[in-house]
C-alpha cells in the first residue's frame, strides 16, 4: 500500500513505482507532478509525456487503451493490410518507440564524503532523486546512455569527445580530479553502458 503525496488516497500496489500507482498519478494529479514524479508517470505512456500534457481529460480509457497499445498496434497493422491500405501509412503512427526505463542505486564519494542527492542536477534522461540514492534512467532504447553520460546529466562531469573531467559543482580542482569507478563492485570504464540494477560506485579524488 502506497499513500499518495497528493492527495490522502491510499493506493493497492507494493511501491511508488508500480504501474498502479503511477496510473493513479496521470490521472489524479498530472498537472500537479513535480519533475521526478513526472518522469515516473512518463514511463506508463512509453516515454510520450507530451500526449498527455495535451489531453486534458485523461480518462481511464485512455489508460486502458495505452496499456494495450501494443496489442492493438499488431491488430491495427493486420486490419490496415487486410484493406489494401499501404503499411508505410500503418507503420508511421508508431512514433514512441521502445523506452528504456530502469534503475539500480547510486553512491558518489569526492575525497571521501558521499555526495548528496540534492546537489545533484535534475537529468532529463537520468537523475537520482532527492533524498534517495536510487538512479532512475529513461531514454529510448538505441539511445542507452553510457556511465559517463549518466554522470554529466547529474552535473557531476562534463564529456567533450574523449576527455571526462570533473565540474567545479563537485571540486574546485577539477584540472587534477581523479575519478574511478565500480559496478556491482567490479571495476569498470566510464564508456560502459548503464544496465538495470546496477550499483554504481563513483570516487573522486583531489589533490587539494
């Protein structure tokens, strides 16, 4: 049972990311979300938050009919084809795409004191939301974002070509800041990709 910031409903779902809950957010609160709870619900709707920023009403048909969107997708195909209209037609009003949406948690540490989350920037496509050390991604599945880029959403590194140097938001040494990195405990590269439910550790060292 989740209780529901926005209102003193009490939701029947096992956490606030669960499919329920979220449901009960697009249609109960949208226009009251904040950033993150926003992206949350954007996940329901494969990514698409601006079609419901357009429709106003947001009936719980719209949801029922979403959440069967890709069955009535194959359906609509079929039924097109079978009346003779060309499937390029069919085809194009498939714009969302397949959405990546996952999420695993999120340590940083610079000269040794842990970061907290909200000094981190709010992503579009990752952040990690305050007062949590949890990471949340959401992008289109050919555009997975790699550790780096995860990082440079959250502010904490800037990528320019093939060079990652720390902001001045984390150290003021940034010209002389080290920065490693683990996963799931093991070390890795910057230029690996984020997969769902990894443990991300980053440490940053300076000389100051």
């Amino acid at each position: 049972m989740v209780d529901c910031d926005y209102c003193e409903e009490t939701v029947d779902c096992g956490d606030s990311h669960d499919q329920e809950f979220l449901t009960h957010l697009a249609e109960e609160h949208f226009d009251e979300l904040g950033a993150v709870d926003k992206r949350l619900v954007e996940n329901v709707w494969d990514g698409n938050v601006a079609k419901l920023e357009d429709d106003k009403e947001l009936k719980p048909a719209i949801v029922a009919g979403i959440f069967a969107g890709g069955f009535a997708l194959v359906i609509g195909v079929f039924a097109v084809q079978m009346l003779g209209i060309g499937t390029a037609d069919a085809t194009a009003t498939d714009t969302t795409g397949d959405w990546v949406y996952e999420q695993g948690e999120m340590e940083i540490t610079v000269d040794g004191e842990q970061v907290d989350a909200a000094e981190f920037a709010d992503g579009e496509a990752f952040y990690v939301a305050e007062g949590s050390s949890t990471w949340h991604m959401n992008v289109p599945t050919e555009d997975r974002l790699r550790i780096a880029e995860g990082l440079e959403e959250l502010g904490v590194v800037t990528v320019d070509g093939g060079s990652v140097l720390v902001t001045e938001a984390i150290t003021d040494d940034t010209a002389n800041a080290d920065i490693s990195v683990r996963v799931n405990g093991e070390v890795t590269e910057l230029g690996d990709l984020v997969q769902d439910g990894d443990r991300i550790e980053v440490v940053i060292e300076s000389e100051n």
